[in-house]
C-alpha cells in the first residue's frame, strides 16, 4: 500500500466531467478496475476513484463533479499537488473468450483502461444525455445509447460482460448476463479496510467493497 | 504510547499501519457475531465524519480462535474493545480474554453511540469485568453525559485501571437535495476534528477528578494535536479518522509529536504530561529559555 503527493498535469473537460492527468511517481497503475485514493482540497477525507486511463508516467482520473470533494478535485489546476494512494481492491478478471464492457454514466470511468488490457473489445454505454455521452469518446468501440434506451437493451446472449455504473443499472446487467463481473460503488473513507463503511449488501450478505471489491462476480 | 482508536483500523488487512503504532485496539467485539448496520455507514461534514457502522464484528467466538492468534503474530500488543447489551455480555467476554496471553488489555465500550446502550450504567459493567478478568481495563466513555466527571469517578471505583476518551458524538446529517437522513440507520456517531476540544475538556476534566491513566482520542490530525492532549492529562494518544485519510499517520504524528514537544522545550514531550492543569507561565520570565516558541 503505497502513497505519494503527486503534481497535477492537466484538468481536461469531457461532457460534464473532468479527467484530471496526475503524475504518476512511484505508484504502480494497477490492474483495470482497482482504484486510488485522491485527497480532495480542503476536505477530511480522500474520494475513491478507479483509474480511467494509465498514459505513460501518468494516472487519469474521470471525475463527476457532484459534491465538494469531487467539485474541489475537478477545479485542481496544473502544478497543484495532492496525496495519492493506491493501487487498492481487485480488478476486472481478464481472462476471457467474449469481452463486451458495459458502462452506465460515470461509471464509464474505469472502462478505457479496462478496454486497453482486452484489446478494444465491444462496450455498449448508457448515459443520460448526449453532454454525458461525450464520455463515450474514451472507450473504443462503443456503441452508446441515451435515455430511455438503457443498455441492458444492448447486450447480445453469450457474452462474458464486465459492467461498471450505477446500482440500478448493474442490478439490471446481472439479471441479464448473470455471469457479469460487476465494479461497484460505496462511499468510502479510508478505501483500505479500516473504517467498514463501504459495506454493500450483495447476495444477502455485507461486504467490504474496498477489500473484496470493488469487482465482484454477479453469480 | 501511540495507539489506534477501536473501529478506526482492521490490522489483519493492514499489519503495517498496525506495526507502526505501540499498541492495535481491536474493532469492538460483542458475544455473538454482527454484520453491522444497514448501508449507507458513512458521511463526510464540513467539520468532521459521522459513522454508523454498528459494531459489525465476527463475535466472540470466531475473534477468539481466528483473528486472535493472527493478531499475536503481529508484534504489537494488543487490546481488545468489548462491546455489548448487557453487563452479562461484557463479563462473558472478558472472562474469554482472561486466559489469552495475546491480549495486553481490554476496552470496556460502554458508549457506542450507534446500537442500542446497555441500560446498566458503566460503572456496573466494569464492576461485571472486573470480577471476570485480571487484564488491565480501560473504560471508553463518552463525552455526551451531562457530568462524565461523575463516570469516571464511578469507573474508577468500579475498578478501571484507565479511561479512554472520548467515544464519537452523536450526529445526523441531511442529503441536500432530499432533505432525508444520508446514514442507512439515520444517525451516527461523529468523528474528526469537530470532536477535538470536546476530547481535550473531557481529558482536562477526567484527570482532574481521577488521575487515572487515559488515552486520549477525538480529532487528533497532527502532533500539536497530540500534545494538548497529553497536555490535558493523557497518558496515551490514540488516532481515529485521521487514519483513514493517512495511513501513514503514526509515523508522521509520531515525529510531529517530538517536534512540538520540543519546540515548546520538553525534553521529551511525555513531560508535557498535564501542563494544562498547571498555573499559566508567566510571559517574559520562564518563555526566554523556550524562545523557538
């Protein structure tokens, strides 16, 4: 487990949100669907956020500015610094035969660097307009749909489905493709086991998402 | 000592942030085993966190045969939170510590503030352990009591050997939008920087009226932090939400702790051991020979 203050690069505006380009020290980028986290400005406690993309010597994070922590990492300029640690949880499994990448929203986020390892395989995106849509820009191959077409209404029989965005919609992707490994989403505090605030319950039972998770296999 | 506050660190997931205090206090372990309460369990403020995790623990019996021998294997001594419903509960699992020689010392949580309180007051549960277990006890109390004076005093003669202070506050926070509680179970217990001068008050005014030993814990961020409230009269600093921010936080507090200390011309800060109750120095006279203040 390893942390570092690492400098801002860039702050580039996609749709609603920002991919903000750290550099990347000494942290290793880890496996697509781990995640980091940022120390939010002026804030107790850090935003966990999965890597998007891993440019050489950088780190991209795709960020929704939805409250103040999140506000105060998109408005980060250039030359700012903040801690990082990570990388923490479990990633996507990669070994096999029909990738399709399933992404709803932000949760669009871990998915250009998950498509990187898998060799650019299909992903269907749902956002919830076309500003949000621009997101799709960063993941090849995608087809993209908007409100109220969902994507569930995309994924074709017999594909191995990795999937990432809001409970509804992964709820919705597991009672299609009961297979799919799912990224999930839980506030956390610390994002390394300590405090048991992300618990979610899954299958009847609490799980600590930043330790068993944030991947988990549906079935 | 440096510890950790119960519930703010799981040593069996991270052995070095364990390593790197003087003593690991365990998450907060009741008879049988709990999963916690209802997601969602955590909310940031705009001065601090609130929590509502609920004691989720495997139970006496799991914590015993296994994570208490894994905790062994960690170098570091350990003291176990024991948390329950009811004096029987408290005293079950104490007499089950008693003969471990992994545990250093137990913590008496008479007051979570996220599950329902045992209706015996804390001196009777600490009475209950007493009688079941020769390991050193501390009593963690709350500072939400109109006099906890009064509690530590009846602790005391109830036979703890030590107070911790303070357990979280309790606090609710509403989603902005909704105007609905944002915590699963509705309110949870407040942690972080908003709990400091709470802490260093309950501190001041538990040395005043035991002289027991205390660790001291609410909203320590820093060194200087640390160093009011062994100036308060705490023995001991324990760190809570700082740990989630920084895991790195013994270290650094720890470092930051000697620095204060002798920036304000303690030889070793230890000796800054419940200055607070001592008469104000006199500007102009004894701050010559601490002139880096």
């Amino acid at each position: 487990m390893r942390r570092e203050r690492l400098k801002v690069v860039a702050g580039e505006e996609v749709g609603p949100y920002t991919l903000v380009r750290i550099e990347r020290g000494g942290l290793d980028p880890g496996a697509p669907g781990q995640f980091f986290m940022l120390e939010a400005p002026g804030r107790l406690l850090p935003r966990p956020m999965s890597l998007c993309l891993a440019p050489r010597g950088e780190l991209a994070f795709l960020i929704d500015p939805i409250g103040p922590g999140t506000r105060a990492l998109c408005a980060m300029e250039p030359g700012d610094h903040l801690q990082v640690l990570g990388p923490l949880g479990n990633g996507f499994r990669l070994e096999l035969d029909r990738p399709l990448l399933v992404g709803g929203g932000i949760g669009v986020a871990p998915l250009p660097h998950l498509s990187e390892a898998l060799k650019q395989p299909p992903a269907v995106l749902g956002f919830r307009s076309e500003w949000h849509a621009q997101a799709a820009e960063l993941v090849p191959n995608a087809q993209t749909c908007v409100e109220p077409t969902l994507v569930t209404q995309l994924i074709p029989e017999g594909m191995d489905v990795l999937a990432c965005g809001p409970e509804p919609m992964l709820e919705a992707v597991r009672a299609v493709a009961p297979d799919a490994q799912l990224a999930w989403e839980a506030p956390m505090a610390c994002g390394y086991g300590a405090c048991y605030g992300c618990a979610v319950e899954i299958d009847g039972e609490l799980k600590r998402l930043c330790v068993e998770g944030p991947v988990l296999c549906a079935a | 000592m440096l510890l950790n506050a119960s519930g703010c660190l799981d040593a069996l997931t991270a052995p070095d942030v364990a390593r790197a205090l003087d003593a690991f206090v365990t998450k907060t372990v009741t008879p049988l085993p709990r999963d916690g309460n209802t997601p969602v369990r955590i909310a940031e403020t705009d001065v601090g966190m609130l929590n509502s995790i609920g004691l989720a623990n495997p139970g006496i019996d799991r914590f015993v045969t296994r994570n208490l021998p894994r905790l062994g294997e960690l170098g570091v001594p350990i003291w176990v939170s024991v948390g329950g419903f009811e004096t029987d509960d408290y005293a079950e699992i104490c007499s089950r510590l008693d003969d471990h020689a992994e545990v250093s010392a137990i913590e008496l949580n008479v007051s979570c503030p996220n599950v329902e309180a045992p209706a015996e007051s804390a001196a009777q549960i600490v009475a209950a352990a007493r009688l079941a277990t020769r390991k050193p006890l501390w009593a963690k109390l709350s500072p939400a009591v109109p006099d906890i004076a009064e509690v530590a005093r009846a602790a005391q003669a109830a036979g703890a050997d030590g107070l911790s202070l303070v357990n979280t506050i309790r606090g609710l926070k509403l989603d902005a939008r909704t105007l609905r509680p944002v915590l699963g179970p509705g309110q949870g217990g407040l942690s972080g920087p908003a709990l400091r001068p709470i802490a260093l008050a309950a501190v001041a005014t538990c040395y005043r009226a035991t002289q027991l030993p205390i660790v001291g814990m609410g909203g320590v961020q820093n060194g200087l932090d640390a160093l009011e409230l062994i100036a308060a009269g705490a023995r001991h600093v324990a760190l809570g939400t700082i740990l989630f921010a920084d895991p790195d936080a013994p270290a650094r507090v720890r470092a930051e702790l000697h620095t204060a200390g002798a920036e304000r011309g303690w030889r070793a800060y230890e000796d800054a051991y419940a200055v607070a109750h001592e008469e104000a120095l006199s500007v102009g006279t004894t701050l010559d020979d601490r002139s880096s203040l």
